[in-house]
C-alpha cells in the first residue's frame, strides 16, 4: 500500500485497538522483571528491589526474572487493546461532541476511567495467570501450582475453581484499572497539553516524553492500593477449614487496615513505581510512535 492511498475502513476501526495492545506488549516485554520483583515484595519478600531481584537470580536463575511473561503478553493483548482502543474512540466522540475543542480535565477522567473497567473485565482472567504463575515460588513447595505455562493456568483454574474462578479479585482488578487509567491517560493528555502550551513543538519527544513521565507517576499513586489489594486477593489459599483468609476485596482492605495499618497499601510503593511508570511511559511513547510509522506504508 503506498503512503498517499487512503487505509481500508476496516484498519481505520481495529487501528487503535492493535496499537494499544502491541504498545503494550512491547512494553511489558521489557519491565517484566520489574514486575516481578514487584510483586514478591507484595507478598511478602524482604530487601529492596535489587536485593530481591538478585535472590530470584540466584535461587532460580536469570530467566526465572522473566517467569509469568506469556501471561503478562496476554493480559496487554486482552486489557491493553481494550483499554487503549476504548479510551482512543471515547475521545475521538467526546472531541467531536465538543465540536474540536480539547476536553476538559474532568471527560479526559471519565474515558480514563470506563476505559479502564472495561479493559480490566476483558484481562481479569490473564491478570490471574499472572500474580500466580509469579507467586507460586513463594508458595511451600507442597503449595505449588507448578503450571507449565498460561495455557495451563487457564485451563487447571476452570478445571478446579469453575469458569468463575477465571474472575476471582475481579472486583478488586477492575477498581484498580479504573484508577490507573485515569491518571495514567487523563495527566498523559494533560500534561502534553500543557506542555505544548509552553512552545513545546505539538506532538514533539518532549511532549510525548514529558506527558508520559507525568502520567507514569499519577498512574502509580493512584492505584497501588487497589492492586495490593487485588495480589493478596488472587493469592489467597484456602485456610485448614475451608474457608477463605477473605471474604471479598472490601473484607481484605478493612483486615489490612485494622491488622496492619493504611500505609501497608503502599507497600513496595518504590518498586511499584519503578514499575508502573516506565511501563506507562514505553506505553504511551510507542502509541505515539507506532501511527507515525504506520503512516509511512499509508496506514
């Protein structure tokens, strides 16, 4: 297809779907050691960052920094496609309804937000596979789930919990997706906006990389309690009794609360952020970058 041919309708519609999930991908594929160590300290590693990342290396090798990735690449092509297309369009149709102007901080929020549930609900099984393909080796060894891949997980979770147990913390995920996504897409609109009113060139790196850097700190402050409330609920065993250590995400926050107390919520916040934020920011750099390469070959 040469570059001045008008794109076919049908990658006009999927375009924004399939930038979002593959800027995701790419994304993930590079921090998911990060998050990694992220979650182990949630659950109840001790150290720092690197003191935990070199203990995973050194019990289990290099590679075991990468343990989780293909439920991690498909949680973005389920969440992140949904997530990204669904924010690009509500924008697109808040914009239009606005006859051209910009929109205002509170719509941005808003489409960060429905974005964000309804992407989450799409993920919220991969997002499982996930926490417990990472967790299991923190689990006694008579504990493990020892699954060999996210095909796997998927598959022994619908055998031994029921097709609902593909949502178990759903609650929980799809708060904190809400959360993220409105700091993360609301300040990442925001911030750009802000920026090019300073004389930044529009749609320039540092627009782009300012407003994604901005976005990537928002994003994290904002939902680290929904999502360590959300690992501890998909980590849950059940207790000698057969019951459940919590009876929903709210019953969780409350015994963390009183047990604990309100700054548990932000445990890790250091790794997290390491985290969250370079994720945001290679997300949203290569959803700017993707389109402008595309543009060459006239899609």
């Amino acid at each position: 297809m040469s570059a001045t041919s008008e794109p076919p309708a049908w990658w006009k519609a999927i375009k924004p779907f399939v930038n979002g999930g593959t800027s995701g991908m790419l994304a993930t594929s590079i921090i998911q050691p990060i998050d990694l160590v992220k979650v182990r300290i949630q659950l109840g590693a001790t150290g720092n960052p690197f003191s935990v990342g070199a203990d995973i290396v050194r019990k289990d090798g290099f590679f075991a920094l990468y343990r989780g990735l293909s439920a991690g690449l498909l949680r973005q092509a389920t969440y992140t496609t949904a997530r990204l297309g669904i924010f690009n369009n509500m924008t697109i149709a808040l914009k239009e309804h606005n006859k051209g102007a910009n929109l205002p901080l509170w719509q941005k929020a808003l489409a960060g937000l429905s974005a964000g549930g309804l992407g989450a609900l799409v993920g919220t099984p991969a997002d499982l596979a996930l926490i417990r393909m990472q967790a299991d080796a923190t689990m006694p060894v008579e504990q493990r789930r020892n699954y060999k891949g996210v095909g796997d997980a998927l598959i022994r979770i619908v055998r031994e919990d029921g097709v609902s147990g593909l949502f178990r913390g759903a609650g929980p995920t799809v708060v904190r997706a809400m959360s993220l996504n409105m700091g993360m897409l609301a300040a990442n609109d925001q911030a750009k906006e802000m920026i090019e009113d300073l004389g930044f060139t529009k749609g320039g790196s540092a627009a782009v990389l300012g407003g994604a850097t901005i976005a990537g700190f928002f994003a994290s402050t904002f939902s680290l309690p929904f999502d360590f409330i959300k690992t501890r609920m998909q980590k849950m065993m059940p207790n000698p009794d057969g019951t459940m250590p919590y009876k929903g995400p709210i019953d969780c926050a409350m015994q963390t609360l009183k047990n604990e107390g309100p700054l548990k919520f932000y445990t890790g916040f250091p790794t997290y952020f390491i985290r969250i934020a370079p994720h945001v920011v290679f997300t949203l750099m290569f959803v700017d970058m993707l389109p402008k390469m595309q543009k060459d070959y006239g899609l």
